[in-house]
C-alpha cells in the first residue's frame, strides 16, 4: 500500500477549521493553483495535490486499469479525503476534474459541502441537440499525433486550450506542463477525458456547486456552462470576463472573488 499523501504529494497549507482542496486538470499539477489557493489560507486548511500520473506524484502507484475511467482519479479525491480526516470539504476542480468530483460527490456526498467547477464540460462531442463543441473525428485525429510525436501535440494543442494568444507565455507554461508528463499516461489521461460522457450524473448532484464559465473557451464553449447549471439541482452559473480554458492561469484574482461570492466572503 502506498502512503496516501506521499503518492498523490500532497500540500496542506493555511490555518482554518474547514478544508479547500483544488483538483488541476489533463496535463496539469498542482502548481497551476498558485495564484489561486494562496488567497484561501487565512480562511481555510488549503490542500493542493497531484494525481497519480501527473506532477510530482508517485507514478510507481499507477495502475491503467483502476484510470481508465474517471473513478480512478475520483478515488483519488475520495482517499485523500479519508486521510485527512472529516467532511464538509470544498473541491475546487478544473476541467476535467470537474466530472471527477462530481463522481466523487456521487459516491460519497456527505464529505462534501460545496463544489467549484472552472471551465466545465460533462462530454465534448455533439449529441443530438447536443453539441460540446469538439468534432470527434478531429479528435482521433490528434491522439493518432499524440501516438508518433507527443511533443509535437502537446506544443500544438496547450497554446489553444490556454487561449489568450496575447499573452504567450501562458500557453508556453500549459506546453511544458503537458511535455513533462510520461506520454503513455497522458495519453490514457486524454483518451479517458475527452470520450467520457457524464451528462446524465449531472442531475444527480445534489451539493451546492458553482460553474465558472469564460468566453472563447474551445473546451467549453459558454453554452456548455449554461447545460452544466440548466441540468444540476444545486448549481449557480457565473460568466467571467477571462477567456480561454485555464482562468485560475489568466485571470487568478477574477477567480479568486468569485470563488471567494459563492462562499459567502464578500
């Protein structure tokens, strides 16, 4: 058994009775919360973590099987949770880690008490009426680029997630990110995040939640945030000025406050 807080390198900071935990996206570690998390430490025990595959964790603990559904990485969370003890915790989840808590949330809804979802979307294709905004025949396209040359689609495809072409190095940072994982874990990583289907869980959430929807999202087009908030019981929709997929990168203070509204700072 691998020592929980070791194999996913958790940090704990901050000094308050409850906890925030902030889950980064495909790609990512935990790194890209920090101009985020930071804020929340004079309110909150803050946990930052990387999952099993990605950042600094123990990439000895990865099993293909257990993360070849979105379960895996949601047990991640969920085991997290465990060990540190208590319920009542607010998840803040980027991207595809939007649907890993939300199947964290179905499978044990009483530790949590609010959840933050930035830049969600429950399936990226079109579907009858329908529509995530991504054609499915371009996307086995890129993961037939991502088998010859990972390199090559990680400097293609981070500068047009990130968005902002404006400002570069931002979507230099998203590169180096995606180029520092190992190529057969990120590609299991995609495969997982863009042919999930979650639409039909969404309903099924009954915590508190907030959306965070930017413009000019290629990943979640804005009408996605509004099917998140229209299909989930409990969940609030805010448009943020940012634009792009990545806003705790390009506009951490818009974040900040948002966040900062629903929990009832300001």
């Amino acid at each position: 058994m691998f020592d929980v807080l070791k194999r996913n390198n958790v940090s704990i900071q901050g000094k308050g009775e409850e906890t925030i935990i902030f889950a980064h996206g495909f790609g990512c570690n935990q790194n890209t919360w920090r101009e985020v998390a930071p804020a929340f430490e004079d309110r909150y025990r803050v946990v930052l973590f990387d999952y099993v595959g990605s950042g600094q964790s123990n990439r000895n603990a990865y099993d293909p099987q257990k993360y070849s559904s979105l379960e895996g990485y949601a047990q991640d969370i969920l085991d997290i949770c465990h060990d540190l003890g208590g319920n009542d915790f607010i998840l803040v989840a980027h991207s595809v880690s939007c649907m890993i808590a939300v199947s964290a949330a179905l499978q044990e809804p009483q530790l949590f008490k609010k959840l933050v979802f930035v830049s969600p979307s429950p399936y990226f294709f079109a579907d009858g009426e329908y529509n995530g905004g991504l054609d499915k025949q371009d996307i086995d396209g890129l993961f037939e680029m991502m088998d010859n040359n990972y390199l090559g689609w990680s400097s293609l495809m981070a500068p047009l997630i990130m968005g902002n072409p404006e400002r570069p190095e931002l979507g230099e940072e998203l590169t180096n990110s995606f180029c520092a994982n190992d190529p057969a874990i990120a590609r299991q990583f995609a495969k997982v995040t863009f042919y999930s289907d979650y639409r039909s869980f969404l309903p099924l959430v009954e915590v508190e939640s907030l959306t965070l929807q930017c413009t000019d999202d290629m990943l979640a087009p804005a009408h996605i945030g509004a099917y998140v908030a229209e299909h989930m019981p409990n969940n609030s929709l805010v448009h943020l000025k940012a634009s792009g997929h990545c806003p705790h990168l390009s506009a951490p203070h818009e974040v900040v406050r948002s966040i900062s509204s629903f929990l009832k700072h300001e």
